[in-house]
C-alpha cells in the first residue's frame, strides 16, 4: 500500500539556466573602429544574439512542459 506523501502538488522543477537573462548587446566604441576589432565586436554580438534565442527556446519549452 502507498503511503500519501503529504504533497499532492510537488513544485515544478526549472533549471536555473533556463532562468537566466539575455547576454548584454556588444556596445561600439565611439571611436574609429579597426576591421580585425569590428569583427570580433560583431561576432561577440552574435553569439550573444545566439545565445539568446537558445535560452528564450528553452524558457519556451520548459514553459510548455510545466503547464501540460
């Protein structure tokens, strides 16, 4: 026989990085800006950008999975 746990609604559990903020935008020196820093500024925004989306797909999904 079962015993009754006490808790008949445990808490959903979330994963803390689903939980965390969007990376900051890279921000463009207010100054002549060399192809070699140009570049590795934008692929640092893109990555952030990346990043983003991910953990907005995750937060998405978990959402899901928590409220079926």
């Amino acid at each position: 026989m079962l015993m009754p746990s006490g808790d008949d609604n445990p808490k959903p559990h979330v994963d803390p990085s689903v939980m965390s903020e969007c990376g900051e935008l890279v921000d463009v020196p207010h100054r002549f800006v060399p192809a070699d820093e140009a570049s590795r500024l934008w692929a640092q925004d893109r990555a952030n950008f990346g990043d983003c989306r991910r953990l907005n797909h995750a937060k998405g999904a978990t959402i899901r999975a928590l409220t079926k």
